[in-house]
C-alpha cells in the first residue's frame, strides 16, 4: 500500500556528504520522510513550491511541456523503494493515441519525481514500507518560513 505525501518543507541538513546538504521533507501519515537532494534539485523544487518559473525552462519544465506535447500526462509520482540508503521513485503517465490510452512507468529520482509532481500538480505517493523504514516523527524537525532566505549559489538561467 501507499499513502499520498505533501511537501513539509524545503532545507538543510547533515547527511554522509557534511553538514548544509539540501534535503525536501515528505509528510505521510503523521511521519516525515527526509529526503536528501543536491543543490540543482532543491533549487528547482524550491522555484515550483513557490510558483516562480525561470525565464528560461528548467529541465523539469522541458519534460512536462515534451509529455504533454507527445499527448501524454503524468498521473502520479511514487517514492517506491529504499536501497542501501538511497530512495527510489518512479513516474506513472499516460498517452493517448487514436482514441486508446497506453500507460507507462518511468524509474527517475525521487528529486526529479517530485520536481515534476509540483509542476503539473498530481500526487506524490509514499509506499508503506518507505513510510516505516524511513519516517520520522515531525517533532525532530526545525521548519521556518524564510522569505528571500534562499542560500547563494550560482543562479545564471540559460
């Protein structure tokens, strides 16, 4: 079974690569699943929380204007499994081609998932299992709302 995930937040963290490492924080079922992330994925997650688009199209937007350009949609996003400590996601669509509908799954990166379930605004799916292994109580996490508060980093748009 899975449950559906929002978005807590979006910060930093400590994980194996140091301390002030980018992580989007799942909320399911009364648990926070931490998911740590690079830099280009935060900051692409953070313009899409916030609805502020690139002048340009971040490779994000790209995929979503090239599905829905082929006819297809993105149904949902699932984090469906957890392996050595890395997560793992997968992206459901669907095409329509002369009238019958054909499904398709795609393996991606639960960043890149979630990227593109802000973006055409469909659910993002936690399995159980996930849930279990690797939620945390809400408690143990520190969420501020920081506005204009986002770290310096290279932010050139082409």
């Amino acid at each position: 079974m899975a449950q559906e995930a929002t978005i807590r937040g979006l910060g930093v963290g400590v994980d194996d690569d140091g301390p002030d490492t980018p992580v989007v924080l799942l909320a399911v079922g009364g648990r926070v699943v931490p998911i740590f992330i690079s830099p280009d994925q935060a900051q692409s997650i953070g313009h899409a929380l916030r609805g502020e688009p690139f002048k340009r199209p971040l490779t994000h937007d790209l995929f979503v204007d090239m599905v829905a350009e082929f006819g297809g949609a993105i149904d949902r996003v699932r984090i469906d499994d957890l392996v050595d400590g890395t997560f793992l996601a997968k992206i459901d669509a669907e095409q329509y081609t002369d009238g019958e509908r054909r499904e398709a799954t795609f393996d991606a990166r639960p960043s890149d998932a979630i990227a593109v379930a802000l973006r055409v605004d469909c659910p993002i799916v936690v399995d159980d299992d996930i849930v279990e292994r690797a939620g945390r109580s809400p408690d143990g996490f520190e969420v501020r709302q920081e506005p204009d508060a986002e770290p310096e980093r290279d932010r050139r748009e082409d």
